[in-house]
C-alpha cells in the first residue's frame, strides 16, 4: 500500500502545482484604468463644441484633439468611448466640408448675373392672379438640364418631383404664360437654411411644364394682371 499512497501524493502536488501556475497569469494582471489623455481630449472637444457648434469641425484645434485620442491606450476603461469620439470627428468634418464646399458654389453662381430672355414681355389672363412673361420661341433642350442646375442648384430641366422633396421649395399660385397657358410656379422657401443653400433662387420663379422646369424668371419680371384688366393694351381684353 505504500507504492500507491507515495503515487497519490506526487499526483495531488503536481496538480496543485498546476492550478497555481495556471492561476499566475490572472492575479498578476492589472485592472483596467482611465485614460488621461481621453478625459483632456474629452474636455477640449466639449468647450471648443460648445464655443463654435459645427463650426468646431473645421477648426485647426480639433487635430489636437484626434492627436490625444490617439493615445489612449486599447486597454484603457477609456478606449471604446475615445473610438465613439473619434468616429463622432470624423464624421462632422466630413459634413461640415460638404456644407462648406455647397455654400461655396452657391456663392459662386450667385456672382453669375441671371439672364433674362428678351422675349420675355407681359402676357395678358383671363383669370385674376399674378401673370408670366411668354417662355422663348424654342424653350431650352430640358434632357439637356436634367442634371439639377450647376452645383445643385435647380435650373432648366429639374425635376418638379426634385423641388418638392428637397424641402426647400414651396408650389405657388399657377402663371398664365404666353402661348402656353397656366403652369405650375415653384419659388425657394423663406428659411435661413435654405436662402443660404440656393442664394442664386431668392428672387427667381421656376416654371413648370410637363413635370420639369421649363424656365426660371425674376420675380420683377412677373406682372399682376388687375381683374378688370386695367386700362388699355391687350391685359384689357383678358381681364373681360
């Protein structure tokens, strides 16, 4: 009995042994801890937000900002709100660059003076309501301008369905337009957000025929036809 009791005590202690080896590594690791370079760029980010709103996404102190996220450590109490936080800046830049970018060339093309077809003249209604000048003899290719207008901005050919969804433009009262008949108006919508976007459509008309924009006018050069037609010229026989 004594061979197997000498075996049973080498057993037991090599499996001791093994338990405490195995057990090592875990006491032995240390604890997650927060990050300081997450909580300065925690609180940097949140006061120049605070200061500049989205504006702080093109400011030059945000690439410090990225810098010290960069440096929390993956194991750190800290690291998967530092990653939320990076993902947050980078995304805002890149919408605060493509807002930049539209009011840029929207700015532009405001510069660029609109020009109004010379034949163009008032036109007379048989119904009371505002009045459009005639289109030009030949109305302009509308595939040609199927694109939108330049830099997303509506012009000869958009889509009146493209108006409607933009949420930018409002359906107004119809035009009686020379040689055409009454047609659907849309004009830009009086909201900061918008007149900043489309600045180049503040005081345009956009005319509608066969569900895309047939034209685009001043809003000067609209006349209102009186309901008795006023006095003289051919407005005196559409107002009867």
């Amino acid at each position: 009995m004594r061979p197997y009791s000498s075996l049973s005590s080498r057993t037991f202690v090599g499996l001791l042994t093994a338990l405490l080896v195995a057990a090592a590594p875990v006491a032995c690791r240390k604890p997650a801890k927060p990050s300081e370079e997450y909580t300065q760029a925690h609180t940097r980010f949140g006061k120049l937000y605070a200061e500049k709103g989205d504006d702080a996404f093109l400011d030059p102190e945000l690439a410090e900002v990225e810098s010290l996220l960069s440096q929390v450590p993956s194991d750190s109490l800290d690291a998967p709100a530092a990653q939320e936080l990076r993902t947050r800046i980078q995304t805002g830049k890149q919408q605060a660059e493509a807002q930049e970018k539209a009011k840029a060339d929207a700015l532009a093309q405001a510069r660029t003076p609109t020009q109004v077809p010379s034949s163009f003249n008032s036109a007379p209604s048989t119904s009371p309501g505002p009045s459009a000048s005639e289109p030009p003899d030949e109305a302009p290719d509308t595939d040609a301008g199927a694109d939108g207008g330049t830099a997303g901005v509506p012009g000869v050919g958009t889509p009146e369905a493209q108006l409607a969804s933009s949420g930018c433009f409002q359906k107004g009262e119809s035009l009686e337009v020379k040689g055409r008949g009454r047609r659907d108006r849309w004009e830009l919508a009086d909201r900061p957000a918008c007149r900043q976007q489309y600045a180049p459509l503040q005081d345009q008309v956009l005319i509608i025929e066969d569900g895309k924009v047939l034209a685009q006018v001043p809003k000067s050069a609209i006349q209102v036809i009186p309901v008795d037609g006023g006095t003289g010229g051919p407005a005196t026989d559409g107002g009867r």
